[in-house]
C-alpha cells in the first residue's frame, strides 16, 4: 500500500482531527484559559471546565468511532493477496 484512497483520507483526518482537538486543543485551552479548582470548605475540589467533560469525552469517542469503522472496512471490504500474485 503506497498511496491513501478516499477511505483512507477521510479516517487519518476526521478520526485523528477529532481525537487530537479533544485530547490536545481543548487541554491547551484549558490550560491557557486557567481553569479554576476551587476548594470547598469540606476540602472537596470543584472541576469548573471550560468545556464540559461530557462534550470533550463524546469528541474523543467520535473520533476512536470512526477509526473502528475504518478498521472493520479494512478487514471486509479488502481482498488478500492471493500466491500467485506475490510470486510475480
């Protein structure tokens, strides 16, 4: 396989697109943002997050989703490679 097909392009950039904008940009904005972890009185501390976690955790899965379609497309939808062909 030297070259990307469709299939091939359309999981490599939205799998990988969605599951880096979850895991590193929405990271860095909280980060950038600063986040604050308040204290309670009772010493529990509060997560106030600029996106909720759902909404983050959902991207991420969406993301692993679409590499697992890929994956199952792989396996069906592809054909080995049969003796003969390999021998020439």
């Amino acid at each position: 396989m030297t070259e990307f097909n469709t299939a091939d392009t359309i999981a490599a950039y939205v799998g990988g697109g969605l599951v880096v904008v979850g895991v590193v940009v929405i990271g860095l904005l909280e980060i950038i943002a600063g986040s604050p972890h308040p204290v309670t009185g009772e010493g529990q501390i509060v997560h106030e997050a600029l996106v909720p976690l759902e909404i983050r955790s959902y991207i991420i899965l969406l993301g692993l989703l679409v590499w697992a379609g890929y994956a199952v497309y792989r396996v069906i939808g592809t054909t080995p490679a049969t003796e003969s062909a390999e021998m020439t």
